[in-house]
C-alpha cells in the first residue's frame, strides 16, 4: 500500500533555539520533501501558527521566555489548534520528563541528540495519523452527506446534484481530502493558486467560500463548512451538528 499523501507538500514549523539544529532540520526535512518555517521562541511560534498553520510542529522543550511545554499546553487551550500534531524535541531523557511532554499535548517525544532518519519517520507517521479521512487513489471522497466523484466530476448533497464552478470544485476537494483541518486564507491561496502565478487577494477566498456556501447548502441543510475567526476555514461537523 502507498503512503497517504497530503496534497500539498507537508508544512512544517520548527520551533527551536539553537541555530545548529534548526539548519540541521531545515536542511533535511527539506531534502525530505517538506516545505519549512522556523521560530525561536514560544511568542513567535504562535504568531507564526496563526498566520498560517502548519501540518505539524518540531518544539524544542527548552525555549526563552517561555518553555515548549508551555507552549504546547497553549497549542492545545485554543480549539482549533486541538489537533495540531506536535512533536516534542528535548535533552531531557527522564521518565518524568516523558510523561510531562505528552501530558502537556504533545503527541511524540525525541531525545538529543538524535538521528535525523527516525525523526522523519516519526514525523511522517504523526502526520499520517492526524490526516487519515481519505483514501487518495479512491475516485470517491465523501464528508457527512456529501460525495465527490473525482472521475465524473460531480458533488452530490444527499440526492441532491451541485454545480460548482473550477474553483470552487478544488476547494472543496481539498476540504474533502482534510476534514477538520482548518485552513487559513493564505493556506489556501498557496494550495490552490501558487501554481498558476496568479496575484490574488486574500479576500477572494471569502468571495469563495460564499459561493461554494451557496451551492452546498439548501434551505434547512446545515452547514459543514466551519469559520474559526482569526484562524481560516474547515469542513467539520460542529456546523451540522
């Protein structure tokens, strides 16, 4: 079986003090595939994670100001951030240590120094876990009463078929594919028009989603498509709920 891809190159932010090992792992998750940001501290890793959120997070325990702990229990105190995948990086190597790394949130745990490969492999492994809603050699993808047939191009709500314009199409196979997921606007900018040199606003995606909105939701249907403030976009069941 293939390893589930996301369909976009997996977007990791690197929290760490130490200039060594953050061109180390740059480097290498880099040449791996991924594409990378950085930060020094606590504050600037939550700047960075609400201006665009990554697929997962490199936090080193021991940071300035305030600890990696600390900001994982902050990750994990904003709703949407709740799943975030977050790998934990210290010299630490007690056991105490280990219980108050994954107490905090975090969902895996690597010792200094490591091995750049195992570390790979577990991130990949976090990722494949936190993403797990489609098979992407399947022509189907499904979310709630919603169908999408890759192959006929066709969105179906219950018996119900929608029309959805080029754009509107990819947006919402993209939510299809990452259910839960929040997607900030320039997350999906970058997904859905990098490739094309385009200039867009990063307003156009509201003018979107109104539209796929629109499309989606007959009079009395719920809507799947969530809106968390400040922070983007996702297709989640609070909304039909």
């Amino acid at each position: 079986m293939k390893e589930r891809r996301l369909p976009h190159p997996p977007y990791i932010l690197i929290v760490e003090d130490d200039a060594a090992i953050t061109l180390l792992l740059t480097y290498n998750l880099t040449q791996a595939g991924f594409e990378v940001s950085t930060a020094g501290t606590g504050k600037e890793a939550l700047e960075k994670i609400n201006a665009r959120l990554p697929d997962a997070i490199i936090l080193d325990w021991m940071l300035p100001v305030f600890s990696g702990i600390e900001v994982c229990q902050k990750i994990r105190a904003t709703p949407h951030l709740q799943n975030l995948p977050i790998l934990m990086l210290t010299a630490r190597n007690k056991e105490e240590d280990t219980i108050n790394s994954f107490t905090s949130g975090a969902d895996d745990f690597v010792t200094k120094p490591f091995s750049i490969t195992p570390l790979i492999l577990r991130l990949r492994a976090l990722l494949k876990r936190s993403h797990p809603a489609q098979n992407h050699h399947s022509p189907i993808l499904t979310f709630h009463d919603v169908t999408m047939n890759l192959q006929e191009h066709k969105v179906q709500r219950g018996q119900r078929n929608i029309l959805l314009g080029p754009t509107e199409f990819k947006m919402l196979e993209l939510f299809l594919r990452n259910p839960r997921r929040v997607f900030s606007r320039n997350d999906l900018l970058n997904i859905l028009w990098s490739a094309h040199n385009i200039n867009v606003e990063a307003r156009t995606i509201d003018v979107h989603i109104r539209r796929l909105r629109r499309e989606l939701n007959a009079e009395n249907e719920p809507d799947i498509i969530r809106t968390i403030r400040s922070a983007g976009y996702a297709l989640d069941l609070v909304s039909a709920s």
